[in-house]
C-alpha cells in the first residue's frame, strides 16, 4: 500500500513540475512581447527542422544500456509534438531508430559521413526554417554535467542558442553555468552552415550518473522539449519584434 501511495504522490509532483515550467515561461514571452507578437511569430518562422542525434547502428554516446540515440529521438519528438500543437510546421531528419545514410555508402565511416551530410541537405534545402539538432554529451571525468547549446554561423544562430541556454538554466538545471559556444565546423558541421539560425542542445553528459538518470526520465525530458519550444516561440516573438 505504502509503494501505490507513493507512486500516487510522485506522478502529480511530476505534472505540476511540468505546469510551473510551462506557466513561467509563458509569463516570460506576456512580459517580453504581445501576444499578437507571439502569433505574428508563428507565422513568420512556422517550419522547424528538428535533427535527433545518431540513430541506426550509430547510437553515439552509450553508458550501459543507455544509447544517445534513443534519448535524442525521444526529446525531438516530445518536441515536435509541442510545437505542432503550437501551430508549427516541423520536418524531422528521422523519427525512427535509423541512419539516413545513401545506400552507397560501403563502409561505417562512409554511413556516418553520409548520414551528416544528408541531414544538412534537408536543412539546407527548407532555407525559411530554423534548425535545432539534439543530442548528449560525454566526458572522460564524471563530474562535467549541464546541457550546453552551440551555434551556427547564420544570422540569429547565437540569439536561439542564448535563449535555450538561459531558459534551461532557469527553469531546469539551476546549477548550470555553462555558456553558449559558437560550433567547430569541423566537429558540427549540421550547425555550422550559413543558410539558416542552428543551434546543436547538448542537453547534458550520459558520462555524469546525475544527468544520466534524468535524461532517461521521460518527464525530464519532456521538461527539455518545452524548454527547447518555448525558447523557439520567444526567438520567434522577438525577431518579429525587431
């Protein structure tokens, strides 16, 4: 009895969390800008391409059982349904557990080159959209922990990347100090293309057993994906301010 009654007690402890997010940041946009504004955004910046990390034989960073992969495919898709129901057009690189890679390509270094490259052609080729490329760190040291988002080189890359950074800080991670970081174009080359606003969230280290845990919860990462929403409809709000 004891076990159901707790079970009973957490679950309405993890909607409220998600509520109290949701309502803070809203109030943020109501403070920030009309809501005319907000609408306005939607319509000047509706399609959003949507990249989850690795996926197929590539599963990128792996801790155990645990597979980037799987946890990049499930924030970008708790993401995408977010910002559909916020009235957005959102093309996702993948929504399933497979590489994207050209039939062609004979050897796994050639996939993976592969499936890069045909994830920035479906970015490259919506020049409207903005770009949010999801995935999960890992270090050699345990105690490195925290999301960090990189930016591109297209116009209004840095702003996305500072908005999420601070939203996440805020209302997530308060221990997070990180800083945003402009991308390496020879590590991110998703993100670092002059053709449209990018930004890659690092949403924290599967190498730190704390952030570990919590990206493996489904409400944590549900948490994540409004956070990553709401952060897009404030981008919106403001560039359709200026």
């Amino acid at each position: 009895m004891k076990a159901i009654s707790l079970r009973r007690a957490i679950l309405p402890t993890a909607v409220m969390v998600t509520l109290v997010i949701l309502l803070a940041l809203w109030m943020r946009l109501e403070q920030s800008v009309s809501r005319s504004v907000s609408s306005a955004a939607v319509e000047n910046k509706s399609v959003v391409v949507l990249d989850a990390g690795h996926g197929g034989m590539d599963g990128g960073a792996t801790v155990g059982s645990i597979r980037e992969s799987d946890i990049n495919l499930a924030i970008a898709k708790d993401t995408r349904d977010f910002l559909t129901l916020m009235g957005y057009h959102i093309i996702m690189t993948r929504d399933g557990d497979y590489s994207i890679h050209d039939s062609s390509a004979s050897t796994i270094r050639k996939q993976k080159r592969s499936d890069l490259e045909n994830r920035l052609q479906i970015m490259r080729s919506t020049p409207e959209a903005v770009c949010v490329s999801i995935h999960q760190n890992h270090f050699s040291q345990s105690y490195v922990h925290g999301a960090q988002v990189f930016y591109g080189a297209a116009a209004g890359s840095e702003e996305l990347a500072e908005t999420i950074q601070e939203n996440i800080a805020a209302y997530l991670q308060t221990d997070n100090e990180r800083k945003i970081k402009q991308a390496d174009s020879s590590l991110f080359i998703l993100i670092n293309n002059d053709s449209n606003p990018s930004v890659m969230v690092e949403c924290g280290f599967l190498s730190n057993p704390g952030d570990a845990a919590n990206l493996r919860d489904s409400g944590y990462q549900r948490g994540l994906a409004y956070l990553i929403g709401c952060s897009l409809i404030e981008y919106g709000a403001a560039a359709a301010a200026q």
